[in-house]
C-alpha cells in the first residue's frame, strides 16, 4: 500500500466510525436514540468543546500541568530506574538482598499509592509526579539491569583485552549497552509517566487533563468527558513521536528491526 | 634472525581445568607445554572441543592455569597479558561505535588526543582495506569487514603479541583466503609472535612457521609440532599448490585423522548420555 493510500483508509475509519455515533445519537431508529447524547454525547458536541477549550486557551494550563507532571516523572524515574538498575547489576550480591521486596514493590498496583502520596505531598504536581515515578522506576530498572547483565563476554573480554579499566568498561561497554535497553523501553516509560500525571490527577487536584475529564463527570457533561479523551490521546501521540525522534538519533548503532510485510 | 629470540609466549606444563556445575572437574588441557619466539607464527590445530581456545585464554591471562606456568617474555603472567593483542572468534567490535571509533579506542584509553587516535585509526582502517568505511556502525559491515576491523583494532595498539582464535572461522571460503593474505602481509610488515587457533589444517600449514597439534579432549595433551618449511611470501593459494604442502599435510593429518575421530565420537557419545 503506498503512502496516500494508507492515508485515506486510515482517515476512512475515523470519518465513519464519527458519522455512525453522529448518526445514531441524533436520528431516532425506531423511535430510540441508540445512542442517547446524555450518555454518549455527540461528535459535534465534542468538537465544538475541543475548540472551545482551544479558542478560549483554557486548556493550555491544563496541558501544561500534564506534561510538566509527565515529564518530572519519566525524568525522574528513569534516572532513578538507571542508576539503580546498574548498581544492582553491578553488584549482585546487594540485588540478592533487595531482590524480595523489588518484587513485592513492582507487584503492587500503584494506584493505591495514590492516596497517599496526596496525603504526603498535597495536591498540588508532586503527588502526581510521584505516582508517575513509581510506574516509570520499575520498567526502566528492569530494563537496564537486564542490558548490564547481557553484555556479551566476547565484548567485555575484547575491553579488557584492550587495556580498559574497570571504569573504562563501565564508561564504553557497561554504560552503553544499559542505556540501550533503557531506550527500548522508552516508549512504553513515556506512557506510563502520563497515565500516572492523570491518574493522579483524576484522583484529586485542582489542574490538569485528568482534573478536566474528572469535572466534566461531576457535572455528567460526557461532551467534555469524550472531548478531555481525545485531546489526551493526542497529547501522548505528539509525546511518542517525539520520543521516537529522540530514539532514532540516539540509536543509530542498533540494527533495524527487519520489517515483515 | 641470528640473534637469539626471546620466547614470547611460554606454557610450562599448564593445565587447565573447570569445575562443572554438579561440583565434577573438568580438564580440559592437561600439561601443555609450548613456546612462541618473537616473530614466530605459530598455529594450533586440533579437533573440536580439544581446548584450543582454552589455552589461547591461558595465554591471554584470561583464565589461570590449575597447575603449571605461564611466561611472557621470561616474566611470569599475572593477571592479563598486557602485551597480548586478542582477535576473537566471535564479534567482539563495540556494536555502538562507528568502525573508526572501534580502531581509535584501544589508543583513546592509553589517554591519547581524540584527533591523533582517529588519524591512526583512519591509518589503519586504510592498511585493511576499509578506509573508505569508518562511519559505519559494526551491522552495516559484512562478516569479513568486521574482522578486518577487529584486525585494525587490536594492531593499533601495537601488541607484540598477537592471539587469534579461529578469527576467520565464520568467513565463506574466498574471504578467507583474503584475509589471511591480509594477515601475512601486516604480519610481514612487522612480525609478531602469533598464536594462531583453527580447526583448518590447511590455513594453519598455509599461515604458520610452526604447526602444532592438540588431541581430543578432555584432558587435550599437544601432540605433535611441526616447522613448516615453506618459502615467504607466500600467498595463501598458491602455496597449497606446492608439493611440499601436500607431503606436509599428509604427514600432519595422519596424526590429526585420530584425534578428529576421536574428538567426534566423544562429542555424539556426550550428546547421546545427555
């Protein structure tokens, strides 16, 4: 399929999975709104709220907040995820001892930690940023304690054998492979750093994408509701194609996946 | 040639032995006793899973002899043989480095200037036929040119020394013959000792002053040493034209067939109890 063409199917869904909930929530089927626009709301409706929120800049400050809380929390959570990461790898025998409870942390849902992390730091970003960290720490932890673990033998063997110290081989091999598998795990950081932001955020603040869809419920204006899911959806869109430029510029070295048509 | 040589490279009786996982050991070199002379090219043959690479890593400092000694230009090895340049078998280049930053590292960490490294590096990337191809990553090179660049890297350093195992082994047979005209042509330009590891009987008599022969393992004892009298410059496939080749070969690989034999119905007998 060339390029246009994709295109124009892809745009195809979108234009008639709209026009059948625009359909169905105005023209009576038998005499039913199959969609009633109280539960359901309209495209229109929708639309006409997300240039609303645009035309009158409301939404900006609530974009802002996102993504200052997303970007806090991947930063955060990945520097830690990293430098954890590779000391334990480095040292096995302290990630023998914190192996347990690494575990027990990574298997508790973390939206149960909200609450109190609002207690603890308030309502305002913080609470948010934390929650987002504890989401974004174990993927990148893992991640990078696998890559320092798999370093091939080969390549630290040709590193020793070229005179490399040990904090040379930390600094050209070790290093470089961990950070390797961090940027694979990237994208999936990235969008766990926002589902914590709004998580966060829907649970209790005063601003936010999270905070907007959560009052637009208060109130049951599912207009505003389907309107806040879309301009998020967007958002983590524009965040990944970023973070896919960051990748391809970072790891020019790695092979391309081979493609399967 | 007349001046006594130095041994480069000497195993006093090493042996080299591992504990497996259910706590048996394992010997997989037992009293190997050999010696590499500055300058001399030295291969060692002998059937799969002998320990040819095991005693390249004992050579290396890589792995510590059980028992016996191991000396490098007269000085007991402790630790890594810092005067060892070590061409791997498999792909040892630094997969996130260009090609001439894979050759510029081994100077880069002695602390040499960034610029004058990559001049070097660029210098040798030339002397192996690569020049025109140092900001390519390790995977947009084929088999042949990533040991061409492993070659350009661990001859920068100017070891005086060289331990290769089985570098050319995943090459198809044309690029073989390529690179070891390469190696005999860097090789003449400045010889080092070589210790050179293959199952390749032929490439070993082609390449080497002195074939040496391993049995089968475990517990692999060499066997065997021969001088291998051939004039040089020699070209890879020509020499294996030449009448003294074939009564070499012949008179090696009687010796070589039972070990090979041997080593075979080792490995499928361990395949079978396993």
């Amino acid at each position: 399929m060339s390029r246009l063409t994709l295109l124009f199917w892809q745009l195809m869904v979108a234009v008639v999975a709209l026009s059948l909930w625009q359909f169905f929530a105005t023209v009576p089927v038998f005499g039913r709104m199959l969609l009633p626009p109280f539960f359901f709301s309209t495209p229109v409706d929708v639309a006409s709220q997300i240039y609303k929120w645009f035309a009158t800049g409301v939404i900006w400050k609530h974009l802002m907040i996102t993504l200052w809380e997303s970007v806090l929390a991947f930063v955060i959570g990945s520097v830690g995820g990293v430098l954890v990461g590779f000391w334990f790898a480095r040292q096995p025998r302290v990630a023998a001892v914190f192996d347990p409870y690494v575990k027990m942390m990574n298997a508790l849902p973390r939206v149960v930690l909200a609450p109190i992390f609002a207690l603890w730091l308030g309502l305002g970003i913080w609470s948010k940023v934390a929650l987002g960290v504890t989401l974004v720490f174990f993927i990148v932890f893992f991640n990078v304690y696998q890559g320092v673990k798999e370093v091939s033998t080969t390549v630290l063997d040709n590193g020793r054998m070229l005179g490399m110290s040990e904090r040379q081989l930390t600094r050209h091999v070790y290093w470089p492979s961990a950070l390797s598998w961090m940027f694979s795990s990237l994208h999936t950081a990235v969008g766990f750093a926002v589902v914590g932001a709004v998580v966060g955020e829907y649970l209790g603040s005063a601003a936010g994408l999270g905070y907007l869809i959560q009052q637009a419920e208060g109130v049951f204006d599912v207009g505003a509701v389907f309107a806040g899911m879309f301009v998020l959806s967007a958002f983590v869109i524009l965040i990944d194609f970023g973070v896919t430029l960051v990748e391809r510029r970072l790891l020019v070295w790695r092979p391309a996946p081979v493609a399967r048509d | 040639m007349d001046t006594v040589q130095p041994t480069a490279v000497a195993l006093d009786e090493a042996t080299v032995a591992f504990r497996l996982a259910d706590a048996r050991v394992y010997t997989a070199v037992e009293k190997a006793r050999l010696s590499v002379a500055h300058g001399e090219f030295v291969a060692i043959v002998g059937p799969t899973g002998c320990g040819k690479s095991t005693l390249l890593n004992v050579a290396a400092g890589l792995l510590k002899p059980a028992a016996g000694a191991v000396r490098i230009f007269d000085q007991p090895l402790t630790g890594l043989n810092r005067d060892a340049g070590y061409l791997f078998q498999a792909d040892a280049l630094f997969p996130w480095k260009t090609a001439i930053d894979n050759v510029a590292i081994g100077l880069e960490i002695k602390g040499a200037p960034r610029a004058m490294a990559l001049e070097r590096a660029q210098g040798w990337l030339t002397s192996v036929g690569l020049g025109a191809f140092g900001n390519r990553y390790p995977h947009m090179l084929s088999g042949g040119q990533r040991k061409r660049v492993g070659l350009a890297q661990v001859l920068i350093r100017d070891p005086k020394i060289l331990l290769m195992d089985e570098p050319f082994g995943p090459l198809d047979a044309q690029t073989r013959q390529i690179m070891g005209n390469l190696l005999l042509e860097l090789w003449t330009a400045d010889r080092k000792a070589v210790l050179f590891v293959t199952h390749d009987l032929e490439e070993a008599i082609a390449l080497a002053d002195r074939v040496v022969i391993m049995s089968a393992g475990p517990g692999a004892r060499i066997i065997g040493d021969w001088k291998v009298a051939l004039p040089r410059p020699r070209d890879i496939s020509e020499v294996r034209m030449e009448k003294q080749f074939h009564e070499l070969h012949r008179e090696i690989w009687s010796v070589l067939k039972d070990e090979v034999m041997k080593g075979y119905a080792q490995s499928s007998q361990a395949a079978e109890a396993s």
